[in-house]
C-alpha cells in the first residue's frame, strides 16, 4: 500500500490535479479582485461623504470597507503563494499558507476594528456638529444593497472553492452591510432630529468589525492546530471502502489538512479471511484511485483478516455489542483478532473524550476475562479522528 501513495505522491505534478488546482485559485482570484475594486469604490466614496459631514460613524465605515479592500489583496497573494508546486522541503505542496493568509486578514481586521473603537470612544465625549442630507442617506442605502450583494456572492463562492479566505470575506461583507445600516440610522436620527449618536454608532460598527476578527482567527488557528474532519467527504471515504470487494468493514480514518484542496490520511478496514494479499491488493488499490480521484486525498489502507463464522469471534463480537449499548462514550469496536497459539485477543475500542482510556482498558479487560479467563486481553484505545 505505502508503494502506492508514493506513486500517487508524485502524481502531484500531474496536469489533471494542477490543472483542478489552478482552476479554483484562478476562479479565487477572480472574485478577490471584483472585491478590491468594489470595496475601494465604497471606501471612497464614504470617506468623502463622512470627511464633508463629520461623521465618525461614515469615516469608521470607509475604513471597514478600505481593510476589506486590502483583505481581498492579501487573499489574491495567499491563494497564488499556496498555489506553488510541491518542493524538496515541501513534498505536501504549499496549501497551508492559505491559512496563513486568513490569519492576516483576521488581524488587519482586528487592528482596524479596535482603532475604530478608540475613535468612536473619543467621539462619544467630544461631540461635534454633522452635516447631513438626504443624498448622504441615499448612498449609505446604495452601499447596504452593494455589500449584501457582494458578501452573498463571497461567500457562495467560498463554500464553492473552499477557501476559508473568501467565506471569510464574505461574512465580513455582510457584517458591513449591518455596520452601514447603523450608520444610515445614526444619519437619520440627527437629520430628523439634531440628536448626535455618532459616536455610540461608532462603538456599534467597531463591535462588529472585531468580533468578525474573532471569528475569522478563530475559525484559522483550528485548521492550523488541526480540527477534525466531518461531513460529506468522510461520508464518501466511507461508502467507497464499505463497497469495496471483500472489505467487511472500515474504521481508524485519519485525515491531514495539507491545505483546503489537499488531504493525505489512512484507513483500516476488516476483510474477509479467505482473501489472499494478493488478491486483496489490487481491489483496494482501485478503492485507492477512486478516492483520490473524487476527493483529492492520498489514502494509504491497513488492513487485517476477519473469519466472521468463527465461534470465539461471534462471542466477543456479542460482548462488546453489549458493552458499547450500555457505554454511551464507547462510538465503536473493531479490530477483533484471536491469536490462539499465544492465547491472545486483540480488539480496538474507539471511544469520546468523555471517558478515559484507562476505564475503558479496565472493563473490557474484565468482561472479556469472565468469558476467556486462559486468555491474556490486549485492548487499544482508538480515537475517532474523522465523523460522519
């Protein structure tokens, strides 16, 4: 098996997998740059609006909306940085430095919301007369209508080409869609009234803008730390292994994130116990191909024998059944091999966080005992790194 992600390793630099690759960075890139320009042109056309009227709460929505310009620039060199191929010191490729690229963007956001802050504070004890119109309300209304435009097609595309950068971006565009909302309504009130709540306007914006930031690193430090993998491709891993001739069963799949377009990872799977190596190798080789072929990951396959009719298999199946019926932090129990000549049972017992490891040695030790007291229990404690 190793032999074979090794092959495919090297078919990194294949022109079908680049040419997937460079197409979603080109199409990234694309949706960065209609970003930049409309954000600049909003920035703009606010600042003016805001440096004529005075208003703490237009120049602070400007600012928002010139940092997302400068985002999408920093999105544009992330996407083309990640894009390089794989190298000496880089066999994975240099996917991760998207990541890196939304940890940027989250601290330029933090930084300017906080400035904002200060600012808006300011404003609160040192009040100044506004100069507003009706134009002025209109174009903040224009701006609401561009942002939520550009933020839902931002965000679609995100979710599309799995760019945590654009989904990124994208909430932030329509977060600023909420900032300009307040901003209009800060206008109203003191067109209608002469009631100045610039500053308090001010606050609001700025409390939006960071708590965007927040999300942004937060949601980029756990792809960085590593988070485990859910949904739909672990769903298809699965079905793929689970249909595959002569596997019984499928378990222990372990994803690494090389970037959002790039996983290598590992799989056990139960197979029937009259198939031969050499016959099992070229199906799970095919297994292999089609997973790598749908969803761009490496996989590389364990695999281990199951004589499903055997008496002492089918009874300490039964025991563990029970066991995880009556454990509600047991997920699963495989890996069950009984090596008569050394008078040893192994089985792999996936369990939460919720309990530990120990506990869970010490009771299958004990009910396995009770059913084969001449033989000695070996029992390892998996992880579920991948859920569907």
């Amino acid at each position: 098996m190793c032999k074979h992600l090794r092959t495919m390793s090297e078919d990194i630099n294949s022109s079908n997998f680049r040419m997937d690759a460079n197409e979603r960075r080109k199409r990234i890139i694309g949706v960065s740059i209609i970003g930049i320009v409309t954000n600049l042109l909003l920035g703009v056309l606010k600042a003016v609006l805001g440096i004529l009227s005075g208003s703490i709460a237009l120049v602070s929505d400007a600012l928002n909306n010139i940092t997302d310009s400068s985002s999408s620039l920093i999105t544009i060199i992330g996407t083309k940085l990640a894009g390089k191929a794989p190298d000496k010191q880089h066999p994975f490729g240099h996917g991760r430095t998207e990541y890196l690229t939304s940890l940027l963007i989250g601290g330029i956001v933090f930084i300017t919301g906080f400035q904002s802050l200060i600012s808006s504070i300011k404003a609160i004890f040192n009040r100044e007369e506004m100069s507003t119109s009706i134009v002025t309300a209109i174009i903040i209304i224009a701006t609401i209508v561009a942002k939520i435009v550009l933020g839902t097609f931002t965000e679609n595309s995100g979710k599309k080409y799995n760019s945590g950068a654009l989904i990124a971006s994208g909430a932030d565009a329509k977060n600023d869609a909420i900032v300009s909302l307040v901003t209009l309504i800060s206008t109203l009130i003191y067109m209608f009234t002469k009631i100045s709540v610039d500053g308090i306007a001010g606050v609001i914006i700025s409390v939006f803008i960071l708590k965007t930031a927040y999300e942004v690193l937060s949601d980029t430090v756990k792809k960085i730390l590593g988070e485990r993998v859910d949904g739909e491709m672990v769903r298809g891993i699965k079905e793929i292994a689970r249909n595959t001739e002569g596997v019984i069963n499928c378990f222990d799949l372990i994803l690494n994130d090389y970037g959002p377009d790039f996983y290598t990872g590992s799989i056990n799977v139960e197979i029937e116990d009259n198939r031969s190596i050499g016959e099992m190798y070229p199906i799970l080789h095919e297994a292999q191909t089609k997973i790598y072929n749908k969803y761009n990951v490496f996989l590389v396959f364990g695999f281990y024998s199951v004589d499903v009719n055997d008496e002492k298999y089918i009874k300490i199946k039964s025991i563990l059944k029970n066991y995880k019926e009556n454990e509600r932090h047991i997920i699963n129990y495989h890996g069950i091999v009984i090596d008569d000549k050394d008078s040893t049972i192994y089985c792999d017992i996936t369990r939460d966080f919720d309990i530990k490891s120990k506990t869970v040695v010490e009771n299958v030790n004990r009910i396995l005992k009770e059913e084969f007291p001449e033989y000695k229990i070996h029992v390892n404690i998996d992880t579920e790194f991948a859920g569907e």
